[in-house]
C-alpha cells in the first residue's frame, strides 16, 4: 500500500469539507451514478429487490447512501494522520461479511470508485484534477483493501 502524503490528504479534506453538509444529497447521487453505469448493481442490495419506489426516493437507499458516503470521506480523511484505514474493526468484519455475502467482485469496487470521483468532481466546486482523482483513489482502494481483507 502507498502512503497517504500530505497534498493527498489536504486535496481529500478540502473536497469533503465542500460535500459534508449535503452529505445526504451527494450519498443518493454517488449510488444513482452506481446504477446508472452498473444496473444490474440493484441485484445486490436487499431493500430494492422488492421495491416499486423510484430509486430516488427511496428512503432506505438514502440512508444507506449517506451513510457509505460518510463512512468512505470520513475514513479518507483520516488516512494520512492513522496511517491506514480508520474504521471501527467490528464495522470492518461487517462489511467484509455483508459485500461477501451479497456477491461483490472487483468490478463492483471499481465502478464505485468511479461514480465516487463521478460524484465529487461535481460536488467539489473547485476545479477537478489529476491529483484529486489519484489522491480519492488512493484513499478508496486502501478502504476497499481493508473490507476486502475481511471478505472471508
């Protein structure tokens, strides 16, 4: 894993400083821009197998959303200062278990890596660069590597 430097992590905390207060709105965003270029993603979370709700409206998508949201920026942040990721080991387990359960391969984590740098190139009024992007992918593959580390 490569380290996390201090431009990464200052490019990292300004984006996520601009997006937090509409955490919501961008979490819902970030998973319809998963679906958009991934429908058949839908398949792999239970509150919408059944479900006639529009998936913008979808009140446990929402909440579902945010909180990924949060739970990825918050652990970006926090990358550099930790030296790794930063997330309640119990919540780790959980997620190793939950995407392994559901099916999640690599090519699910990189099309969430992609609607993630989707979402915060719209999100971050600021320019978008090449620097943003690598630093948000650094940041999501080492979270992506801990939940896989867990995926047994």
């Amino acid at each position: 894993m490569s380290s996390f430097t201090e431009e990464q992590e200052a490019l990292v905390v300004k984006s996520w400083n601009s997006m937090k207060k509409d955490a919501g709105e961008w979490g819902l965003k970030f998973f319809l821009k998963i679906f958009e270029i991934a429908p058949s993603a839908k398949k792999l979370f239970s509150f919408l197998k059944d479900s006639d709700v529009p998936l913008d409206q979808n009140p446990k998508l929402k909440i579902h959303a945010k909180s990924v949201l949060v739970m990825t920026c918050e652990a970006a942040v926090q990358l550099r200062k930790a030296g790794k990721v930063v997330v309640r080991d119990s919540t780790l387990k959980k997620l190793g278990a939950t995407h392994l359960k559901y099916g999640v391969v690599d090519e699910h984590f990189e099309v969430t890596k992609y609607a993630l740098w989707e979402t915060i190139k719209e999100a971050a009024s600021e320019i978008w660069s090449v620097d943003k992007k690598n630093a948000w992918g650094e940041a999501f593959d080492q979270l992506v590597s801990a939940i896989k580390t867990e995926m047994k």
